[in-house]
C-alpha cells in the first residue's frame, strides 16, 4: 500500500503546483481539471506500480514493457495540454497541429511543476529550460508550438512568473502562430541514441 499513497502524494503535489503555476499565468480556472484522468483506476493503478518518486512512472513502465507505455497512451489521448494529443499519422507520415494557447500554456505550467514536483532540491529558474532543450529533438511540435513553451521557459527563467502575463504570453502566442503554418509535417523522426537497458517484467 506504500506506493499507492504515496503516489497519490505526489499526482497530488504536482496538480496543486500546476494550478498555482497557472494562477500566475491566467488560467487558474481552466487549470482545475488538470491531469483528474491519473485519479482514475487504470492510470492510478499502474503509476501505482511502476512509482518511484523520482520521476514519472512512465519512464520506469517504458523500461519494463519495451518502451511502450499504456499510461502515456491512456494519459496523452485524453489530456489537450500534451503535445502528443495533438500530434497524427498520415500514411506513415507524423502530423503536428499546434497547440491552442491556452493548452501550451497549460504545458508550460505542467513541466515547471513536474521538475519542482519530482527534484525540489535541484530545482531553479533554468532549470526546466534546460530540460525542454536537451530533450527538444525528441518533441514533435509544430514550430509555433516549440518556439512558444520555449519563449515561456525562457521568460520565466529570466522574470519568473512576472514574464508569463496573460497579456504577454498571448501577444507572443498571436506572433507566433501569425508566423508558423498551424499544421506541420514532420517526415524525419530522430531515434534516440543510448537508450535505457530494459528490464526484465516482474
């Protein structure tokens, strides 16, 4: 039973400072649905199990079922503000659409507190900047969308929460999207390189 509640402190911990993030953002009410789909039995269950209170389950889940993932596929179909619920395939192609402002917003607010939330002693203004940076290959977004939660990350490093005004992130978001094609065709996808050993199913 140690997993359980423990994990439930902590999909608890991190959905409190999501909603806090986005008080400071504009979209606190918005926000009050965030992530209620990893309270329900089949995302619940399995975080449950794969939980180590470092980082997301579904990094531990991947390691065990060769690095697929049921609770992202469950959590990301059901979620609008990660960037795989709006991604599709098209004859083998991946198409991108970019994220709605309030969404990619929403993002920004989710990785902030994902990096507090699992590494609070580490944590510092860079700090999800430089994660979205080094893991930014392996994001498929339209250009709009990564060049926004890029812009967000960066104010914040810079300003903290003074930099992510509603009026500010939606002028940025309207240049943006006024620049970029909504709609994006990502016909390369980049394997990565020194994957995780895999480990035997329990």
């Amino acid at each position: 039973m140690g997993h359980f509640f423990s994990h439930l402190r902590t999909i608890t911990k991190h959905r409190h400072q999501v909603i806090r993030n986005a008080s400071h953002c504009g979209i606190f009410w918005h926000c009050l649905r965030h992530d209620l789909s990893k309270y329900g039995y089949t995302e619940f269950h399995w975080s449950s199990e794969f939980y180590n209170g470092h980082r997301s389950p579904v990094y531990e889940e991947r390691l065990r079922h060769g690095y697929f993932s049921y609770i992202c596929q469950h959590h990301t179909s059901r979620n609008k503000h990660h960037w795989e619920y709006w991604t599709d395939f098209f004859q083998g192609n991946l198409v991108a659409c970019t994220m709605p402002w309030v969404y990619a917003t929403e993002y920004v607010c989710d990785m902030l507190s994902a990096s507090k939330t699992y590494n609070p002693d580490q944590f510092k203004p860079e700090t999800t900047l430089e994660y979205f940076l080094a893991h930014s290959q392996y994001y498929y977004m339209t250009a709009a969308t990564f060049e926004y939660v890029k812009w967000c990350l960066t104010r914040y490093r810079d300003l903290g929460f003074k930099g992510l005004k509603k009026k500010d992130t939606k002028a940025k978001y309207a240049e943006l999207t006024a620049k970029y094609p909504k709609y994006e065709l990502i016909d390369k996808l980049h394997p990565s390189e020194n994957l995780p050993p895999l480990k035997e199913v329990l």
